[in-house]
C-alpha cells in the first residue's frame, strides 16, 4: 500500500481555525493518498502536506498551486467521479474523495501538455483567430485539438439527471457581506424593525474579521459580540455558503447556495461584499508560492498551514504589513518587505514589522520570481528598485532566497452586484480605487466596497448604510449620514505591473494573458475595455476578471496614456460566480392544456397532436391501416354513418347583461340584435385595422345572455380584448371565459339524431330543433347546451357539458352509437371534411393580412352597422382594388402526384401569384383539393393554377367553385319543404 | 424580474401581467379622415417617454392604465380605467 503522505506544513492550533483535528479525513489526489483535517479544502489539505502543484494552466500548462483560497482559484480545477471543475480551494475534502487535476497529460506533476509552452512565443493573443482558417476543412482537426489542449475539465455525459428545487423568497432589507460593515449595517437595520437577511458567500460569516483581522489587538473578541447580537435579533437571518450572483429588476435577487437557488425579493438591498485581493503583475507570478496576502493569511487563521518556509512580502498597503507579522508569527521566516511606495507604510503597522527583525525596501518591486526546476515552486525573489516614474531598474537587482512570495498591493471592489443594479462605479483618485459614484433608490453600499478601510469606520459605514436603508423603507428615526467615512489613504497602488523582457508576467491567470498580451491586442486596435476583453478574453475566464480586470484597465490606461476614469470597466452581468446548471434548470412553466375526455383518446389509441396549448387527437390508429387510409376512414364514417369530435378546446364565453347585445354588435363584424333567443349565427372578427382575427357562433340563450365560442388558440385572448373593449366603451356586460369549465364534443353524421335522440330530453325533431338552433336540456344525464351546426357538413349536434361530466357523456354517445357504426375521429378528418366544405379555419387560411372581401367572407360583414371594430378600415379597402382572393382549386382525378402542402407557391408566368393554404385528397370527391390565394385575375373558376409543389415540379390545378361539397348545404338542415 | 402594482390586486411579479398597447383614444370612425384613421390604427411612437399603456392582470382578468418612463423602463403609477392618475 501507498504511503499516505505527513501533514508537515500543519500549524498548531489557531484560534479560529475551521479544522476538527478530531476528525482526520484520507483523500487521494492523482493517485497519491493524503491526509487531512475535517473542514480542509482539497488545497488546504495538499498545501499542509507539502504538495505545491495543485492544476496547470489553461493555455499554457504551467504549474499552479494556491492563489486566492477563496473560490478564484481557477488553475485549481479537479475532477472526481461525478463532478468535475470543482475548484480545489473551496471544495471540502471527504472521507475516499479521489480527485484529479483536470485537463492534464499524464498527470499534474509533469503535465506533457506544459510543451505548448516552448511554443507560446507562436501563440500570441487571437493566434486561433487567424491562424486557423485556411484551409478551412481542416479547421474542425485544429478545433478538437486546441479544445484538448486547452480545455477545463471533462463534461460525464452519464452523470444522473439532477432536478433541484426552486425557492422564493422575501425580505425587507437584504444584506451581501458578512464582514465588520455588512454584519453592523444587518445589526442596525434589524433594530429598527426590519425583516433583514444577510448571506455570506463563505461557509462562515465574518469577511476579513476571519482571517485578515483575525487575532489582533484591536478586534479582539468584536466578531463574537457582533454575532451576539445578531442572534438576538429574530428578525435577522443570516445564510452562510449562499452567494448574491446576480440582481435584476426591481431589487430581484438570485441567491445561490450548494443545493439550489432562492429567488428573493428585497425591498432594500446593502452591498458590504468586500474587495478582491489583487495581485502584482511581475515575471512567474503565477508559479506556485506565489500567492495573495489574503490567501496566506486564510491559510494561517482558517486553515493552520504554514503558507512557506520563507517569505517575501510585496507590499503597497497596510495590509502587506500586518500580513508580513502575521506570516513571521506563524513561524514563516520573512526574509523582507518589499514595499512598492517610495513613501513607504506610515502606520504604526511599520514599527511592528520592523520590531520584528524584518527588513523594509521601500520603492522596491518584484521583478522576478525564480523558478525552481519544472517551474513546480520557486526558488528565491529578484527584487529591483524602482525609480521615480516608476520603472523597474534591473540593473540595482538583488535575489533573495525564499520559497514563497505573499502579495499586498492592492484591492478591487466586489462591485457586480451593486453594478447590476445599476450603481455607477467611479474612480476615486485618492483611495486609487472605484467606489460608487451615484446608487440608484434602495440600493446602499457599505465597508471596503464603498472605499471605507478603516476597521471602526467600517462599522460606522454598516451602520450608516443599514439606517439610510431603514428610512428608505419608511422606518421614522433612522436618520443617518448621507456620506461614507472615506478617508485619503491609498489602499491599492495605482500601477502594480513590472514589465519585464523575456515576459510570462501574468495578468489573468485563468487565461494565461500576459502584460504582452494587452499591448498586442491594443497594437491591432482593440482599445477599449470591452473590445480588450472580447479579443484577448482577458476577465472571460471562470473567476471572471475578479483578478485581472483591475489590472487590465490600470494597464490599458496607462498604455492609452488616460486616467482610469475614463478607461472605465467593462459590464458587470450576471452571475457574479459561476452556478451549476443543475440549479438553473428546471421545469418550465407552458402547461399544455388537455381537454376533460383525454384519458379517454388515449385508450382508444389517439394520435395527439399539439395544437396551441392544447393536445388533441390527431387521429386513432387503427392496427395495420396507415395514416393516409385512417384519417380517410375517419371521414367517410362521418360522411356515411356518424362520428364523434372532441372540440373541447373551442374557446367558450358566457357573455351577459343589459348591454351584451349592444356590446356582440361593436365587437363582431355580423348582426345579432334580432337574433331570437334559441338561434345561433356565425361570427366574424377583424381588428381595428380590419384584418380578420377569429370567428366562432354566438348562441342566444335569453334577451342578454349569449354563448360565444372562439377558435381553439385565441380564447384567452378575445376573452381578454373583450374585457378592455367593455371597459373602453363603457358597457354593461360581462364576460366569463368558460372555456375550462365546459367539455365540448360534435357528434355528426347522417344518423346523428337516431343516436342522440335517447340519449336527452331535448326534442331533436327537425321542426322542433331546426339547423342553427341551440337548446338547453340534458344529455346523458348532464345539463347540456346543444347546437345544431355545420362546420363538417353534415348533420350535426354540438353538445356542450360541465368539463367533469364530459367523459360520462362521450362514453355513452359511443355506447349508443356502436350498432350505428359511430367512429371518433380526430383534427385531420375534421380538417378534411371541412375543407370539402370550403369552410375556413382562421390562422390557416388566414393571415394577418386577409380581410373579408379577399377570403369571400363579405356575407358575415354588415357594414350598415353604426360601429363594429375593423368598420372603417374595411370600408377604406372597399374602394381599393383586391390583390388576392381566396379559392377553391382541384387536380384532376387521374393526378397521383404529391398532395401540395401549406404555403406552396401558385406560379403565373413566371411570377409567384399564390399561395397554397390547405390541400388534402377528399375520398368523397376522389380528388386532390385545396384552397389558396391567388391573384384576382386567377380566380374565375376553371382558370388553370400551376402549383409548384414537391421540389420543383409545376403541376396545373383549376380553379373550382366553393364549396367542393353539398353547395345546397342539403345535407346538414332539413330539406325545404 | 420586475414587480407591478394592479390597482386591484397589489403588488405582483410581472409574469402574470400581459402589456396591451399603448392607450389611444379612438378617433370619432365616422368623422375623421383617413389620414387620421390611419394614424390611429398603424402609427406607434417609438420615442422613448413616460407613456399610458394598457396592462392586463392576467390571473384576475383586471385591465388598467400604467404609465411609464420607457427609457429607465419605471413604473410611475397605475391606475384602473376611468380613474384619473395623480398627476395628470
């Protein structure tokens, strides 16, 4: 067996380290077998037994260990069984968790890949851009090869579908940040009544007062009273491990943790998020040891490893210097501080460092880290001089032995969701720093991210901010200062980069851009800071600038010869931090609407199609008979014996009061005012510009009482404009949309009322319930509505029941009919049978452009009418010439070429003069027929109408009277006497 | 996601609004020139301004009057029909 490696860089305990020595947990990493604490990360728990090579690069493959330790750890990338991308510095370690460093070659220690590197000297910024074009065949082979190379983990395909909820959620006041600023702005606000919610991205709260601050004098115990506090306060939540990454409209906030994702809404939003600790940019920044001061110190306090053995601080701030002590007392030997400020430190932080032996270089850089063999950690810091502008002077050099360099130069405001909300950023010149220039209402910022350093000034600016939030929701006495407590001291140095000649100095180390990078994409003319990024992909990695962008502006300025103020930054979108897909997916809310008999379609073995939001039966398989002969069947049973429909999905009001006349009158194009009661009549719809938009029947069943249907797609939607138009004009009505509410079937064919007539207590007998007749009463038992109508062309009733009585009904109508030979048919026969009828449907062979004249729809249009909608359009198009008329057309019987679909062209010379908008082969006619538009001087019948159709064949149709079948309409009412 | 207020059920998210056009008065059919008729059936202002439009509850079935700022996409108020907004 393997030895398990010795934690030989563990620290004794810390005072608020997050391990359970208790609690050893074996890990294996590529294949070697580790050993750490309960509460190690993957990074810690390598890091504390001397592992420095923790990922390669994404371009280049060089060796990378810990960075940041705060989830931007993007070169740290490892993989197990089921996940993979897991960033190592935040990922937990478990008992048996076996990772490896994903997208190597042979392992992380001696990636082979780390050769792209020889080559990186032909692999400036955008080479794939024009490097991999010609020729092009070959682009796809360069493709796989590049993504290989210089890819991120493995996707497993055959990872298990994961479904994770959803959950809302609401509070008055949310606070992001849980550092001194964020905890006393919750504090505050909480106090004055408000329902507050505090999430903290790390799994503990607390920001800085965990590791930076942790331990020191003037913090002392402030972290545990101000918990104290908050959980006093039972209106004060805090969630720890849950990330803001991104704030939409109206203060809606996407908060994500490790199992799913909350939708809060926030009537007031505080952003005390922090900084980002930012690196320098100088020769092998990137090696392993090189690190954050930040990251040092939460490896101290959180973590107990010794970061290194020996040190070098950069420093260009206070917090370079309290990091310097901190490292020397965890027993880190500090060979120096290199302060980048010719000034140097003046707080009392110098006095500590130097009482502590260690050497201070004041205007003093980096220039090069020293690599070790394999680049796998290094071996000592060059440090250079600067001069007065701030150039490095190789010459005065000096090289110092040490195995790990700790950065403290600089901080960038965790700013993406304040900006996201639409705060602007601007550049403050004497913190060197952008702080937010104008908030938009509700949102406040608080601590670093507002330019606030200072431990009390912090607490202060919480406060502030909690209290300005408090009055903004109406809470009285929570006056505070408009002003944050900024002081002038410079937190970040204003150009932390060393260029040097043989470069590998690295700004965006998820990427791999080098200082050389930006100045080639700037020679080529990308200037700006957003086309800087599109083109170098510089912050377009996985921690999404949150260490480059700062830089890269700082040295797009400089190279631009601008201040950053007018450099400006690129936009901050959402998410702030990369979310699993599985928290983002999830149902979609379209129910698609099924009518009440749908069980019943599926046992007898329907087809369904969707239609809308509904799902309908297309047909009903019949084993053994194709789709072509079933639908055929299907109609001929209508046309010879009987057949059943579901039109459930007919759009049903109910539209009543003292002014339901007046109001059916304006809002359809045909006449109702003398329709009796009992009677129904077609409707026709056009909009105001006199395009028509629906048609149905209306029903007259009392004085001020009608029964409307609408086509199966637009019931909502006519409901709804009906509503606005009542309102509009001021009418006494109202209309109740029924649609769900009531089932609907048609039963029709010429034995329909020998079916029907035992089955209700209504009087079917022709002179008693005449064609166009509606009749309430019951059937099978159900209160019924029932009219007699034609859409099919054949006898017919319509009956409509409550939606759960509707299968009882439809069971029995099949019952009564079997010896009859009933057969249910579906949408396409219904289509079919209507077509030989030369009936309409609106939206198939209608278009946003038809109106009545050009379909042959003038009969419905009563246009001596005081009002209806689309009135004066159409009477603005009567005078104008028609440019298309809706006809009938038929093939001749011998054609047995394809049947034109919907859309194919009608073709005059050499011109498109059509188009076709329905066709089927009728079995009652035995020929192809259809309908299409076809200029007016095509549509005498008998014109031939050439049809491209299959391809780019040209088969001639003719025009032919509508309707195909019965013009008589003999078959559906009562012959006259 | 934003938020609305239906003036009959409150504060709610915007899905279960459906937007209804602008709010026009219609010109008297009988009386105006074509010109104008056309005016009013095709011609919509692009202009970004604070606007009258019609916005429909959808779960309710309530129809009001919204105006809003179309270029900071604000709310301003929202009222039913035939009651007057507060600062008109």
């Amino acid at each position: 067996m393997a030895k398990t490696a010795t934690m030989s860089e563990r620290l004794g305990p810390q005072p608020g380290e997050r391990i359970d020595r208790e609690q050893p947990v074996g890990i294996t990493f590529e294949g070697r077998q580790y050993r750490g604490f309960r509460g190690d990360t993957l990074s810690t728990a390598l890091w504390a037994s001397g592992v420095r090579v923790l990922g390669r690069s994404f371009k280049y493959h060089r060796p990378r260990g810990i960075f940041s330790l705060c989830g931007l750890d993007c070169n740290a990338l490892a993989e197990n069984r089921d996940s993979t991308n897991l960033r190592m510095d935040t990922t937990l370690i478990e008992p048996g968790l076996e990772a490896r460093a994903v997208n190597t070659w042979g392992g992380v220690q001696s990636d082979l890949y780390r050769f792209t590197e020889l080559f990186s000297r032909f692999l400036p910024v955008g080479f794939y851009y024009k490097a991999f074009h010609r020729p092009r065949g070959l682009f796809p082979f360069y493709e796989r090869r590049m993504r290989r190379i210089a890819g991120l983990g493995n996707i497993h395909p055959n990872r298990p579908l994961q479904s994770t909820p959803k959950n809302y959620d609401f509070c008055d006041l949310l606070v992001v940040g849980s550092g001194p600023a964020g905890l006393s702005a919750a504090i505050a606000a909480a106090e004055l009544g408000l329902k507050v919610l505090l999430v903290e991205e790390d799994r503990l709260p607390g920001g800085t007062l965990g590791f930076q601050l942790s331990g020191q004098p003037e913090t002392g115990t402030l972290l545990e009273e101000l918990l104290g506090k908050a959980a006093a306060l039972p209106n004060l939540e805090i969630r720890t491990g849950t990330t803001a990454a991104g704030c939409y409209a109206d203060r809606w906030v996407a908060l994500f943790d490790s199992r799913r994702l909350t939708k809060l809404r926030a009537r007031g939003l505080v952003v005390a998020a922090g900084c980002y600790d930012q690196p320098a940019v100088f020769r092998n920044n990137d090696l392993p040891g090189v690190m954050l001061a930040s990251a040092a110190q939460r490896l101290i306090h959180q973590y107990a490893v010794r970061p290194f053995r020996q040190a070098v601080v950069l420093a260009a701030n206070t917090d370079g210097y309290r990091a310097a002590v901190d490292l020397q007392r965890a027993g880190v030997e500090v060979a120096l501080v290199s302060d980048l400020r010719p000034q140097g430190e003046a707080s009392g932080w110098r006095e500590e460092v130097a009482g502590l032996r260690i050497p201070i270089r004041r205007g003093t850089a980096v220039y090069e880290a020293l690599a070790a063999p394999g680049k796998r950690a290094i071996r000592g810091a060059l440090l250079c001089p600067l001069d007065e502008g701030g150039d490095p002077l190789p010459d005065r050099s000096e090289s110092i032995p040490c195995d790990g360099i700790a950065m403290s130069v600089g901080w960038a405001p965790a700013d993406g969701i304040l900006r996201q909300a639409g705060a602007r950023m601007g550049y403050h010149e004497a913190l060197q720093q952008y702080v937010p220039d104008r908030l938009p209402a509700g949102i406040f910022a608080a601590g670093r991210v507002n330019g606030v350093y200072a431990l009390g000034d912090r607490l202060e600016d919480g406060r502030r901010a909690g209290r300005q939030a408090a009055a903004y929701l109406g809470k009285a006495g929570s006056e505070a200062p408009a002003e944050p407590p900024r002081r002038g001291e410079a937190f970040s140095h204003p150009y932390p980069v060393v260029p040097h000649p043989r470069g590998k100095n690295f700004v965006d180390l998820d990427e791999d851009i080098q200082l050389d990078d930006i100045r080639h994409s700037l020679q080529e003319g990308f200037d700006s800071a957003e086309l800087l990024k599109r083109y170098s992909t510089l912050g377009m990695g996985p921690s999404q600038g949150k260490h480059s962008n700062l830089n890269g502006s700082r040295i797009l300025a400089r190279l631009k010869g601008e201040s950053l103020a007018s450099t400006g930054l690129t936009t901050a979108r959402p998410f702030t931090s990369p979310v699993p897909l599985s928290h983002l997916a999830g149902r979609i809310f379209s129910p698609q609407r099924r009518t009440p008999i749908h069980a019943r379609h599926r046992q007898l073995g329907a087809c369904f199609m969707v239609a809308g939001s509904w799902l309908r039966p297309e047909y009903y398989l019949v084993p053994g008979a194709d789709r072509r002969a079933t639908i055929q069947a299907e109609a001929e049973a209508v046309r010879g014996r009987v057949g059943v429909v579901d039109v459930g999905t007919l759009g049903k009001l109910e539209i009543c009061g003292p002014d339901a006349v007046a109001f059916i009158e304006r809002m359809y194009t045909g006449r109702f005012a003398k329709l009796k009661e009992g009677r129904s009549r077609y409707l026709l719809m056009c909009d105001e510009s006199g395009m028509m938009v629906d048609d149905g029947v209306a029903a007259r069943l009392a004085p001020d009482r009608f029964y409307v249907t609408t086509t199966s797609g637009a019931s909502d939607g006519v409901a709804r404009e009906m509503t606005r138009w009542a309102l509009t004009w001021s009418l006494k009505v109202m209309v109740l949309n029924l649609t769900g509410a009531y089932g609907a079937m048609n039963l029709a064919g010429p034995r329909s009322l020998e079916i029907l007539q035992p089955l209700t207590d209504i009087d079917l007998a022709p002179d008693a319930f005449p064609y166009l007749g509606v009749r309430e009463g019951r059937v099978a038992g159900a209160p019924a509505r029932v009219l007699r109508v034609g859409f099919v062309g054949e006898w017919g009733y319509e009956i409509h029941v409550p939606a759960d009585a509707a299968v009882a009904v439809w069971d029995r109508i099949l019952q009564a009919g079997r010896g009859a030979g009933i057969r249910p048919f579906g949408v396409e026969a219904q289509r079919l049978l209507r077509l030989e009828k030369g009936h309409l449907i609106m939206g198939q062979d209608s278009d946003g452009l038809s109106y009545p004249s050009e379909a042959g729809m003038d009969w419905a249009v009563k246009g001596d009418k005081p009002f209806f909608l689309g009135q004066r359009s159409l009477s603005i198009l009567k005078t104008r010439p028609l440019k298309r008329r809706l006809v009938g057309f038929a093939f001749p019987e011998t054609y047995g070429g394809p049947v034109p679909r919907e859309c194919e062209l009608v073709i005059h010379g050499n011109e498109i003069a059509g188009r076709v908008t329905s066709a089927a082969f009728s079995p009652t006619l035995k020929q192809v027929i259809g309908m299409a538009y076809v200029q007016p001087e095509l549509s005498a019948p008998g014109t031939p109408v050439p049809i491209r159709t299959g391809g780019c064949r040209l088969v001639t149709a003719h025009v032919v009277e509508l309707p195909f079948y019965d013009p008589g309409n003999l078959r559906q009412k009562e012959r006259p006497a | 996601m934003k938020v609305m207020r239906c003036p009959v059920n409150g504060w709610r998210p915007i899905q279960e609004f459906s937007y209804g056009g602008a709010f026009r008065p219609m010109p008297q059919p009988g009386e105006c020139s074509n010109r104008q008729w056309a005016d009013y059936v095709f011609h919509r202002s692009g202009a970004a301004a604070v606007k009258k439009e019609w916005w429909c509850h959808l779960a309710s079935g309530v129809w009001f009057i919204a105006e809003r700022n179309t270029s900071t996409d604000e709310i301003l108020e929202t009222y039913l029909h035939g009651e007057d907004g507060h600062h008109e």
